[in-house]
C-alpha cells in the first residue's frame, strides 16, 4: 500500500493510495447498497444534502441492505491497516504497542447544494479516516490548523491531493471539513473511527 505523509501543524495525515483491487472492493455495488439505505430512508433524515447514514456499514448485527456485500468488510479491513501504518509511521509504535478495539463507519453522500460543511471532529475516537469512494469532480476535504481559533483564515488550512480509492487517515482531534462542491452529480465518501487502546 503506498502512502504519502502530510507533516503539517502539530499533527500528521496520511494519504493511502490502494493499488489496484488491493482489497477488493465492489465500487458500483457499493454505491447501490448506500442508494437502497437512502430510498428506504434509513439515513439520518434531517431533509436536505447531505446524506448521511447512520453507523452500519460493517456491523453485522443490524438490518442492513449491504451486510452480504462483502466489499464492506474488505474496506474495514484495510481502514485497519491503514490505522496500524499510521500507528508505526507517525507514532512510532510496533504493532506490540497498541490494539485496535473497535471501528465503526458510516457514508456521506453530497451535491452542489452542500455548499460548504461546518469545521468538526471525531473526538473520542483516536483515528479517522475519510474513503473517497466517488467523486464525480466533487470536493476535497479540508483541515484547520488548532492554533487558529476561528477557523477561517486560509493560511491556517490545509487540503490533501485527495483521489477516489484513497484513505486519508488523521488523528480524531483534527477539525475538517468538506468544500463545497460545484458539480451536480453525487459525491460519496466513506467515513470511519477506530477506538486504540495505547
Ligand atoms: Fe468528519
């Protein structure tokens, strides 16, 4: 899996590009699975783009249209992996060092009338991870500088060469967002917490 580090502010990202079919992932059918989730409205529905889902994408235990596709799973897997190269690369930690207790994830789907998302964070997870699943010339994603309180200023911020198929792997404290996007087509990315036990 080839990587590239982002050093910026107190922290680190990392940017994992998957070489070909690495894990195996089923993008046409992945996207289906999140429509049928959204034309049976079991997202989040608070009326509007963006939709979001809630927490389920690889949880076996709930009622969950993808849950035989085995894409789901193999995307977990390697949101792992990227999460223990984060631990080595960034953190110095061999794999002794630290467990992963538990992931969770969820999708985001957005259009042009998502004009810009509001700056947040993943606090209490300890890592997270953004999966650009589609794009369709959609946004990037963009990280604020903590040492800027207001969040506004554009040399406080930084935006990663995001592509489709890659992971972009960041501490959970790191405020984000999404730009804008100008495109009428959909968006959809992957979003994903892991728990680590240090
Ligand atoms: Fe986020």
């Amino acid at each position: 899996m080839y990587y590239k580090n982002y050093k910026i502010f107190p922290t680190e990202i990392l940017l994992f590009k998957q070489e070909e079919n690495e894990f195996d992932l089923d993008v046409p059918s992945m996207i289906q699975d999140i429509e049928e989730e959204i034309q049976q409205q079991r997202h989040i529905d608070n009326g509007a783009v963006p939709v979001q889902s809630y927490s389920i994408l690889w949880k076996d235990d709930i009622e969950w249209c993808g849950k035989q596709n085995e894409s789901w799973k193999n995307l977990q897997q390697s949101f792992i992996r990227c999460c223990e190269v984060y631990c080595e690369v960034c953190w110095g930690l061999s794999p002794e060092k630290f467990a992963i207790l538990h992931t969770n994830s969820w999708f985001y789907k957005t259009d042009s009338s998502l004009w810009k998302e509001n700056p947040h964070n993943h606090f209490p997870a300890t890592l997270s991870g953004i999966f650009y699943l589609k794009l369709n010339g959609g946004d990037k994603t963009v990280f604020y500088d903590p040492r800027n309180v207001s969040n506004q200023l554009k040399e406080w911020v930084f935006i990663p060469e995001t592509q489709e198929n890659y992971w972009c792997i960041f501490p959970s404290h790191a405020q984000h967002s999404s730009m804008g996007t100008q495109t009428d087509l959909p968006r959809y990315v992957i979003a994903a917490d892991a728990w680590l036990q240090i």
